[in-house]
C-alpha cells in the first residue's frame, strides 16, 4: 500500500548481481542502483522506489525491500528476465570491473509514477538509462531537488540524452573517473567546475576510499570516507551515499549548501555499512540507532 505522503522518489535499477571479489564470490544477490539507494534511504524516510522486476525475481528480496519500509507501488513485475549485472573487484577493492550488464525487463520498461511519488520532495535519479531517468522527471511536480547519477556505460552509449538530462538536474552524483571521462578534463575541480556550467548547482564527485567532493559555484567541501575495516563488497557504495543524503535531505527544513554539506556526513556513513557486507545483508536491517552511532564516531573524526 502506498503511504500518503512520500517525499522520496528513487527510479534506478533493481538487479540481480554476480560479484567476485579476492576474498569470495556470490550469485545472483539482490543489488541494483535504486535497491542500494531506497535501502540507506529508508533510514530516514519512507522511499518510493520506481522500477521493474522479471517473473524470476524471488519473493524473499521484495519481503526485505518491504520490511525495510521501501514504499513499493511503483515497482513493476512482468514477464522476462530480472535485470543483471557481474563485476570483479581488483585487490585494492577499489577498482572494478563490469564483466557482463543484461538489461532485460529494463529494455522495455516505461516507468508509470503513482500520484504520491509525483508530488516527491526530491527525486533521485539513480543510475539507469538516461531516457528512463528523463521520463520519470517528465512525471513529476516541481520538486525541490532533483538529483542524478550515471555511469561509463552510459557516458559511452548515451552521451547525448545524458547532457540533455544533466541539464534538468539541481544535483549530479557521478564518480572521479566518470566525471573526467563525461567532460575531457583531467583535473577534478575542472571537471566539476564544467559540470556546474552545463545546469547542475550542486556536483558531487565521489572518490571511493578517498571520500567526495562537494563543488558549487561558490563552495568547496571535502570529506574523506569512513575508515572502515574490513570492507567485504563495494557494490552499492555510491548508491547507498547517495542514498543516505538525499533520505536526510528528502526530511530536512532546507534544502541549501549549508543542508547539503550535512547531509554527505549521513551518506558517508551510510555507505560505510554498506560495503560491511555482499549486497544489502547489512544496509537492510541497519537500524537508525546504529547510523547516529558511527556519525558521532566520525564526527569525532574530523578536525576542528
Ligand atoms: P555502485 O557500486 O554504487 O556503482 O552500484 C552498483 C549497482 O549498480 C549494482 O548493484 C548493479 O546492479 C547496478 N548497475 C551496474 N551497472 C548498471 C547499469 N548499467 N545501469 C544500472 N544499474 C547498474
């Protein structure tokens, strides 16, 4: 049932994932961009997740989504495969590699938002095609923050329709190397810099152990990530920061630089669970107590 009021809407991915790292392997675990994102989300809210499942998506991975408080009336069911994607890890456990991405029911997908999710707060765009990302922000209302995320693939397959996208964006979330691979530039704060120019106020390139970065026109911030000890499984990490920041944003007063800021700090932690475990065995029963317990550890952190 969906709830009266959701002030989150995430359409993304919804996966099955095969991952191999140095260390372990798992078939077929649930992953999937708007999985990660809705999961760390729900934290703070109640998120709609918007997106499309096969016949073959197993009944146990919608009960998880569903207990985790996932609002999932905009989530389609119809015949053919679920979504796939396969990765391995290097040893750093920062470098990855794509070894296979079949869209499956995503090939055909037209995303229809129930009347609750086009009244959203925020919007995360989460990474997908950019035509499905741009006709889920054809569906709603004026939001307050609209926010984005994208990949090489898409870089490589659909630059085109991704400017388009990135134009329409208050926010784009994308990664150190995609950022330099989307805009020719090698430095960082360049390519940033040129993101801001083409529509976006807010860019946040994340830089995997090494934390992210915030750039507007105006401020810069930096945070480094959690220290954490034994990461298991990256898979998820920019989309459970992600997450985590805009479930925070999606409750906050404001939404401003100043809000903006604050909210890295939650999604920061929120990845830092996330990696704690393959796919979401770990993001999916986190309870809120134990997310403000590790803020206050990494706040303790910084300096100043
Ligand atoms: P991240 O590690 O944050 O980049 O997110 C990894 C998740 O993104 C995995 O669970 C995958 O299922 C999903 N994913 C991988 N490739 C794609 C793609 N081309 N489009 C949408 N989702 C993808």
């Amino acid at each position: 049932m969906t709830a009266k009021k959701i002030n989150l809407t995430v359409v993304g991915s919804i996966a099955l994932d095969t991952i191999t790292t140095t260390k372990a392997s798992r078939r077929e675990v649930l992953g999937g961009s708007t999985t990660y994102a809705c999961a760390a989300a729900a934290l703070f809210t109640r998120p709609g997740m918007v997106g499309v499942v096969g016949e073959d998506f197993p009944v146990k991975h919608k009960q998880k989504l569903q207990r985790r408080g996932i609002d999932l009336a905009g989530l389609q069911q119809v015949p053919g495969r679920t979504f796939r994607w396969s990765g391995v890890y290097a040893a750093d456990m920062n470098n990855r590699s794509t070894l296979s991405t079949e869209l499956n029911v995503f090939a055909d997908f037209s995303p229809q938002l129930p009347d609750a999710y086009q009244k959203s707060r925020v919007l995360f765009l989460a990474n997908i095609h950019p035509d499905l990302q741009l006709e889920v922000l054809r569906q709603v209302r004026q939001p307050a923050l609209v926010a984005a995320d994208t990949m090489d693939l898409w870089i490589n397959t659909a630059k085109r329709n991704l400017r388009r996208l990135i134009g329409k964006v208050h926010m784009l979330l994308i990664n150190d190397s995609e950022a330099r691979a989307l805009t020719g530039c090698g430095s960082l704060l360049d390519a940033a810099r040129k993101i801001n120019t083409w529509g976006p106020r807010y860019v946040l390139i994340k830089k995997g152990e090494h934390g992210c970065m915030l750039v507007t026109k105006s401020q810069l911030a930096l945070l480094p990530a959690f220290p954490v000890q034994k990461v298991v499984d990256p898979t998820g990490a920019g989309d459970s920061f992600a997450g985590g920041m805009l479930g925070y944003l999606s409750t906050a007063n404001k939404i401003d630089e100043a809000t903006v800021r604050e909210a890295m700090l939650y999604g920061t932690v929120a990845a830092s669970f996330s990696v704690e475990s393959f796919s979401l065995e770990k993001l999916a029963v986190l309870p809120r107590s134990e997310l403000l317990r590790r803020l206050r550890q990494f706040r303790g952190m910084l300096p100043g």
